[in-house]
C-alpha cells in the first residue's frame, strides 16, 4: 500500500523551495539558501566574505599587473622598433651591391610597406676635450622615414636637413650632451678604417657639421647612435655604390618571421636575412620570463584566499551536522550532501572572481587617470621624467589573460570544496543525532 512507503523514498523527487520548483534541483536549492541564510556562527560568516575579498583582491592585482607590464613591454618594443627595423637585409660580407635591384624584389612581397638602404659603422666622435664611441648609421631622409621614426624624435632640426656632400650629422640627445655638442657645432668623426702613409698608418677623420638632434626614449639609442647622409658615409667608410643592408618594414610586425622565410625562399642571390626578434631576443624573452613569474607569484594570493574556503566549509560542516543527519534519514544519498557544500563553496569563489575580474578591468582601463590622482594625493611623482625613460604607467589590458586569470581562480575555488565537501557526506546520522 502506498501509506506503508517509506517517507525518505519520495523525498529527492520533491523539491525543496516551492519558488524553484521546476528550475533547480535541490542540492543547489538547499546549498543557495544554506549561503544566504542569517548564520548563527557569525565567524563563518567573516571567514566567507574574508576569502571572497582575498579572491577579489588577488584576480584584481593579477589582472592590474600583467596588463602593465603588457603596456611596458609594447611600449618598449615600439620604441626599439622606432630605430631598428622589422628585417634587416645584407649580403654574405655585410655588404651590399645591387640594393635597387633587392629593393625590387623584396617590394613584391604583399606584407612589405618600406624600404630604406643604410651604411653601418662604428667611429668615434671628438669634441673639444671630449671623445665618445658612437654606432654611425648612414640613410636617406625620405626613405629612412618609411622604416622608422625619426622625423617625429627630432627634438631640433629634422632628417632633411642631411644633405649629401655637405656632411651634417644628427645626434642622439644624450650622446650630444656627453659631447658637450650644440647644433651648428663641428665634431671630428674619426673612421676604424686608417690610411695609409709614408708616415704609417692614419685614421680617417672628417669634420661633420650637427644639424639635429633625436630622443628616441631608449638609452641605448640616444647615447650611442648618431646618423648621416648616405652617400657621406659612403665615402667616409669607402664603399663605392654599395651599402650595409637594406632596412625592411611590415604591415605586421609579429609575422617577421614568415615573412623572413618567406623571401629566403624567394630572393634571387646570396643574401643574409634577420629579423627583430632575433636582434633583441634576450630582451624579449627576458620580458616574458618575468611576466611569468610574476603570474605564479601573484596567483598565490589567489590560492591562499581559496584555501580560506576549506576552513569557512569545515565550519559550516561542524554547524550544520544535525542538518546532514535529518537530510540523510529523509533520503538524501552522500552524494546529494557532497553536492549542497559545493556550491556553498562554489558561490564564494565565483562571486570573488566576478568582483575581482569586473574591478581589475575597469582599473587596468583607467590606470594612466588613477596613477595621476595617486600622485596628487602623496604629493609625489611615482615616475619622474629625469630617472625614468617611460614617464607614465602604461596599460595594454588583452582578453585572454583576463580569462586565464578568472578560470584558474574558479578552478582553485572549486577544488577548495571537494574535501570539506566529502567531510560532510561521511557524517553518520544516528552519531550527528545523538545529542541534539
């Protein structure tokens, strides 16, 4: 007969909130309510909102912090990629004859948006009592303008202002203030490359007028690069009609490589090709070892505040022992009591993701307007132009660290449950009964 059926037997089928009744089964119900219910331990209430804003906190900084050094690292290859090119074209001896002919075939190639020769040396720069070794480049202005971006770093004088014959050179900013240099001044170039005499050997020393002066942002470059018409620096190395290489720029800086093999494959003749990612390699990869590190340093204090929810669901355990009990002799198998604390503490890990991803986005987005009221409210300059080259705090905020991020702090959320989980589903009724 129907009335002699066991109560239990029927109860998983019911559900538990007449509200939900044909949305959510009960294991969720009753983990919902078991989250949003008033708590008669108020410090398991603490400990929960301490892991959800631990959790909040971490996904925040981590997203904040990578999406800087992003904005560092494109900031800084924009302006490594401001002087050296995409690819770099020579011939086996490092120099090259025909560059009109190259020039030719290499503009076939439907990536290829400019091209420039240049004439490569090293020399040394006198003025007065002061002597600095510098990496002489030779170009032709207009050219030169396809490839790179002096003309919009010229802090005096502009790249036409190098004409052939009249031997005039552009200097880096910090080279001209070791040098003690000002535009209009002369500086003896002195040429590797000696003459010889009845004398002995000589150097090659020419007298160069400065008509310009660059800021490229990046040390190395305005302390160590001066430039000069091609054809001076032709005649100053005694090249003839030949150059160093021809200096290549693409629509897309990140495809250098297919590119590169791309016109290994197809140049007629001997030709030796590089690319930027192999003339600045450490340095790149040096960026993404760091970027790395930082990742795991940071998800750390998203694991801590995760494994916070083990101790917030221990408790909750302890507290609600006599609520396993009665759930178990209605019916309720261990895995339905596996399933109600999961989401208890599945809920604190999302709603802290949710926090956290939402906040860091919209710091990562604001944080060139942020840095500024920080610094005037301290009163201070966080980056001062005079010690750093990047004066402002760059942010690059990319879509797929953020999902990272958010995946491995559910992830670590998640996996916080399973033990405090199973800890509930073992609990015997008749013992969590015994003294109630």
């Amino acid at each position: 007969m129907a009335s002699d059926e066991p109560v239990a037997a029927s109860y998983p089928a019911r559900p538990v909130c007449g509200r939900l009744r044909t949305v959510l089964p009960y294991e969720l119900t009753i983990g919902l309510r078991y989250t949003r219910a008033k708590r008669r331990n108020h410090f398991i209430s603490f400990i929960s909102m301490t892991s959800m804003a631990g959790i909040a906190l971490g996904v925040m900084a981590l997203i904040v912090v990578l999406s800087v050094m992003n904005g560092f690292q494109e900031e800084l290859r924009d302006r490594i990629l401001g002087v050296a090119a995409h690819l770099e074209i020579s011939g086996p001896s490092g120099r090259l004859a025909d560059w009109p002919g190259l020039a030719k075939q290499v503009g076939r190639h439907p990536e290829v948006r400019g091209m420039a020769p240049y004439v490569s040396g090293q020399a040394l720069l006198a003025l007065g009592g002061e002597t600095k070794g510098a990496l002489l480049r030779g170009l032709l202005p207009q050219e030169e303008n396809q490839v790179a971006e002096f003309a919009r770093k010229m802090s005096h004088g502009s790249l036409s202002d190098l004409k052939p014959g009249e031997f005039g050179i552009v200097l880096g900013a910090d080279l001209a203030r070791s040098l003690g240099a000002f535009p209009g001044d002369k500086v003896a170039v002195i040429a590797p490359q000696g003459v010889v005499t009845p004398a002995g050997m000589l150097p090659r020393i020419k007298q160069f007028t400065v008509v310009g002066l660059f800021r490229m942002g990046m040390y190395e470059y305005d302390a160590g690069l001066a430039l000069i018409h091609m054809q001076d620096a032709q005649k100053l190395y005694r090249l003839g009609d030949e150059v160093s290489g021809l200096r290549v720029k693409l629509a897309d800086m990140d495809r250098a490589p297919w590119v590169m093999r791309d016109l290994a494959k197809t140049l007629q003749g001997d030709y030796t090709l590089s690319d930027w990612t192999m003339s600045h390699t450490n340095f790149f990869q040096a960026v993404q070892i760091e970027k790395r590190m930082m990742f795991l340093i940071l998800i750390l204090i998203v694991a801590v505040a995760a494994f916070n929810i083990v101790s917030t669901l221990v408790m909750a355990v302890t507290d609600k022992q006599a609520d396993i009990a009665i759930l178990r002799t209605l019916g309720a198998n261990p895995g339905s009591i596996m399933a109600i604390f999961m989401v208890q503490g599945s809920l604190i890990g999302v709603i802290g993701t949710v926090l956290g991803v939402a906040s860091g986005i919209v710091l990562a987005l604001n944080v060139e307007t942020v840095v500024p009221m920080i610094e005037h409210l301290v009163g201070k300059d966080l980056f001062p132009a005079d010690v750093y080259y990047i004066s402002k705090l760059p942010s690059k905020l990319i879509w797929g660290d953020v999902a990272t991020i958010g995946g491995v702090a559910l992830a670590l959320a998640f996996l916080a449950t399973l033990y405090p989980s199973w800890r509930a589903s073992r609990v015997q009724p008749a013992e969590a009964l015994r003294y109630e």
